[in-house]
C-alpha cells in the first residue's frame, strides 16, 4: 500500500503543479506521465525513471505533431506507435524508452485532438516525469540495505545448500550428486552478480536521497565483503569438481572429510547472520577453523592427489570465510592478506 500511496501522491502533485505552472484546465497528462513512470519504476535507480519520463514525453510529442493530420481511431494509434518507437529506436533508447514512447502515443491516438498541436502536453509530462524523479530517487527512494540484504540471502541460501549437497553426495559416494552439486555450483556466479546490480541500483539512494543515508554502513559492509564470497564462491566450484574427480574414482571418502564440508556449510549461513549479530562472526571463525584443521592431517598423509586436492579447497574456503566474517562483522578495511596456513595455524 505505501508504493500505491507514493504514486497517488505524486499524481496529484503533479495536478496541481502543472495548474500552478502553465495556467490550464485540465493537465491531464502530468498526472499520467507521474503515474507511469513512478509506478513502473518503484524499487529501481534513476536511470530507468529517466528512460520512462524520456518515453513518455517523446511519444505524447510525436503523436501530438500528427494527430491533427489522420485524427484519433484505431487505425492511427497505431500509425503512432509505428512513428513514436522508430523515432526512440533512432535516438538509442532501450526497450523500455521505447515501449513507454508506445503508450503514450495510444493515449493521444485515443483521445479527442481539441485545437490541435498543443505543447502544453509536453510540458505537462515533463512535470509530471520530474515530480515522478523526485518521489522516486529523492522523496521515497527504496531501501539500499533490504534490496542488497535479499539478493546477498540468495548467494548465502545457494552457497549453503550447495556445500550440504558436495557433503552429502561424499558422504554417500554418489558421483551424480556431486555432479548435480557441480552445476549448482557454476550457477552461483549469476547471484554474485546480481548483488553486484543492486549495489548498483542502490548507490544513488545511499548518496543523495536524504532518508536513505543511514543505510550507507550496512550497504558498505555489504559492499567490502562481497569480493571475499566471491572467492567463497569460486572455492566451493572447484570444490564440487574436485569431489565429483574423487568420487568418479571409487574411493570412499573419510568421514572427517565429509563432516568439514558440512561444517563449512553451516558457517555459511552462521555468516548470513552475521551481518545483523555481529558476535555470531566468532562462531563462522571457529566452524571454518576448526574444519580446516580437522582434514589437515588427510592431506599430509599423501598418496592420493585427488583427496589431497579436496583438502585444499576445504582449508582456502575456510580461509574465504574466516574473511567475509571479519567484514561482515564490521571491520572498515579488509584483513591482512596473511598466508593460509599462518591464518589457519593462528
């Protein structure tokens, strides 16, 4: 209810500043043009609520300057539509500029022409689009923290579950999970890079709307941990490929094996939490430290290169984790790089 209250909101204000502004009677387009673009864009940055207004306002002037000419129907909206999307597609616009150009120039097809060509539409979308900018990016901006915080919960839920699955598919010696495991793995990478868009999307809200900026230390821890869950990320692919490499061998895996990469992903979303309980950053260092060092002594008993392989990247996830706990937790520069065993042995 309250994105339907700011839209209603900003279609009256729109009203009422279009009357103050250009002395009409009836400015019935800054009010659509409001609706529009704010309607359609609550929740993304100022660059779409731009191609929106840019839309909606070179449509109404395109079908403005023919609809004199072929008058109002059917037939002529949609020769406007023709003509206000070539004209966006030959100015650059994207999809959505282009789709808005269309609309609006269904509205004028579809209304009565009056007097002809009157710039008075054009202008009244042109307030209209900008009091929709206000209330979007100034006046009501979206929350950074939530938008980022959801999307960052995603690679957490993913990365978790995807840590259980290698576990459970060691612990069963099926290579098939682990394949499986495998491309939930790869997958991982597309929800890295959605947290990167809403940082993205984001940053205006946190810079220059005043009711967003208390949102920008949540958003910078989010922001300087990011690059460590990535590693976190990749680690726990090459991980699934190593554990698919050994299980495709036949040998069993030990269990201390099977309990660290369990372990790793219960730190995991220990660490999700850690972003709202900072003290549960303790918690995340000691799962991952101590399934470190639970599998240490697999590696330097030798003899099998692909169990030895699995060891390493349990010990460096754990290292990527240890990391993203350290930020998460609030630290305002990233940890000392030290070397993983230095960092594991401590």
């Amino acid at each position: 209810m309250w994105p339907i209250a700011q839209t209603a909101a900003a279609a009256v204000a729109a009203w009422y500043l279009a009357l103050l502004l250009l002395d009409g009677d009836q400015p019935v387009f800054a009010p659509i043009a409001a609706v529009i673009a704010l309607g359609a864009t609550h929740g993304h940055r100022g660059q779409r609520v731009f191609e929106l207004v840019g839309g909606v306002i070179l449509g109404i002037a395109v079908a403005d300057l023919i609809v004199h000419a072929i008058g109002t129907g059917p037939w002529q909206a949609g020769v406007m539509v023709v003509l206000a999307m070539t004209a966006a597609v030959a100015m650059g616009g994207r999809e959505l500029l282009v789709s808005e150009a269309a609309v609006s120039a269904i509205i004028i097809a579809t209304l009565d022409p009056g007097g002809g060509i009157s710039p008075d539409r054009f202008f009244e979308a042109l307030i209209g689009g900008g009091v929709a900018l206000f209330c979007a990016v100034l006046l009501f901006p979206p929350d950074p923290a939530l938008q980022v915080g959801r999307a960052l919960n995603t690679v957490f839920a993913e990365l978790g579950r995807t840590l259980g699955d290698i576990a459970r598919a060691l612990e069963d010696g099926d290579a098939g999970a682990a394949e499986r495991a495998l491309t939930a793995a790869r997958q991982l990478d597309d929800h890295i890079g959605g947290v990167r868009r809403e940082l993205n999307e984001v940053s205006e809200a946190t810079r220059f709307a005043p009711p967003r900026r208390a949102a920008r230390g949540q958003v910078g821890r989010y922001e300087r941990s990011l690059p460590q869950l990535d590693f976190a990320v990749r680690d726990t692919r090459v991980l699934a490929r190593n554990a698919l490499r050994y299980l495709r061998g036949g040998s069993p895996a030990p269990p201390e094996l099977v309990a660290a990469v369990a372990a790793l992903g219960d730190a995991v979303w220990e660490l999700a939490g850690s972003y709202d309980d900072e003290g549960r950053e303790r918690e995340v260092r000691r799962m991952a430290l101590e399934a470190a060092g639970s599998v240490t002594g697999l590696a330097a008993e030798g003899g099998d290169l692909r169990l030895t392989e699995i060891v390493m990247q349990v010990r460096s996830l754990a290292v990527d984790l240890v990391r993203a706990a350290d930020l998460a937790a609030g630290a305002v520069d990233e940890p000392p790089e030290r070397p993983t065993d230095e960092l594991l042995s401590a």
